[in-house]
C-alpha cells in the first residue's frame, strides 16, 4: 500500500470499525434473554446495517461504478462483495425480526445467541472486506485518479449523504481515529465547511472523548474550551 497516497477510506472505516467493536462487545456482555437489555443492542445493531448499506451504496455509485471502464476486475470484485455484505446484513435483520417475535426467555437467549454469531460473521467479513478496499481498491483508484481527483470525488460523496446519518458517521469517526487524524479532520472542516458544521463536529467530540483527549485536541485547534 502506497502510504503516501490520498486514502479516502481511512477516516470511514476506522469509524465503521470502531462501531463494530463496540457493538460487538455490547453483545457479548448483554442477557439477551431480558427485553429491556437487550433493546440498546438491538437498537444499535439496526444502526450498523443502516450505515453499513448506505456507505457500501456510496462507495458503488462513487468509486466502483466509474471504474468499470477502466478496470472492470476490480470494480466487479467489490461489487459481488457489496452484494455478500448485503445478504449477511439481511440475516441480521431475519434474526432481529426473529428476536422480537420471542416470547419467552428461554426462546430470547436462544435468537440473541444465533444474533452473536451472526454479527461476528458480518463483522468477520467486514473487517477483511475494508481491507481490501484500502489495498486492492486504492491502487485502482491511484492508478486511474489524481489525489486531488479522489479527494474531489470524496468530498461530493460526503455533501450527498443526509446531515442526520453524516452525525452518526461523524460519531464513529471521531471515537475511531487518532489525535493526528482528528485535528487535521477538523481544521480541514473550519476552513472549508460551514461554520456551524465545525461547531457541531466540536460538539460531538466534546461529548464522545474523554476529557484529557477532548482539551488536547482543542487545544491544538486554539479552540477555547468552555468552562464547566
């Protein structure tokens, strides 16, 4: 992998990773067999799908489709892909449909464990698919663009996705990437984007951070931390 090359997937999937962590984990420490419990966690599985479809969507119609003139392999490849993740996604949600319609405690722990494996398996192929696409598909991708053409390219998927689903992404984002990464995120934001756009992003950090992390990183952007 060339390092020294635009990497448009970097700041997204580290996102979508962390969300899988943590979801993931979540799982595994919930007694899937009581309703109340389990409620946040089915809620927040729903969530990954719903991210999930519409970022491998996003990655289609912006990155894969125009390359199919030009590398129709690869473009291909990560389209089948996008399909296999669809279908691990629609039995997640069979399960959670599943899951609902239990109606004893015994039947609940049985479909939470079926869920538990089902999510380690999207999470499983997942993991191995983002990689890919920051190996296989970057370097089909800097063969064919200029950095500035893919960050171009990126910048008018990121202006097509909603406000409400772009602050669900900027959560995972901000949770997943390094102190580096989320200073350059963010001073990229305040000279190019809407101020209140920046405001919120500070929001949302100030809310997701720990404290010592959340004022190291306001300090580097020379933003004045509110008192308590």
């Amino acid at each position: 992998m060339n390092t020294n090359r635009h990497n448009s997937f970097n700041q997204i999937h580290k996102g979508l990773r962390a969300q899988l962590y943590d979801t993931a984990l979540k799982i595994q420490q919930t007694d899937m067999s009581q309703v109340e419990a389990a409620a946040p966690v089915i809620e927040q599985i729903e969530e990954v799908l719903f991210l999930f479809e519409s970022h491998a969507h996003g990655e289609d119609h912006y990155f894969n489709e125009p390359l199919e003139k030009t590398n129709p392999e690869v473009a291909s490849l990560f389209e089948k892909e996008h399909v296999e993740d669809h279908r691990l996604a629609d039995v997640l949600s069979s399960l959670i449909a599943s899951y609902k319609e239990a109606a004893t405690t015994d039947a609940r722990a049985e479909k939470g464990k079926h869920l538990f494996y089902a999510f380690n398996e999207f999470i499983a192929f997942n993991l191995y698919h983002m990689n890919k696409e920051e190996i296989e598909l970057n370097a089909a991708l800097w063969d064919r663009y200029t950095d500035s053409e893919i960050k171009s390219i990126e910048q008018t998927l990121v202006q097509s996705i909603p406000p409400q689903k772009m602050m669900k992404y900027a959560k995972w984002m901000i949770r997943g990437i390094n102190n580096k990464e989320l200073i350059h995120w963010l001073e990229e934001v305040r000279a190019f984007a809407p101020a209140p756009v920046f405001e919120m992003l500070i929001v949302i950090a100030e809310t997701e951070l720990p404290t010592d992390r959340y004022q190291l990183i306001a300090r580097a952007l020379k933003y004045e931390v509110k008192a308590a």
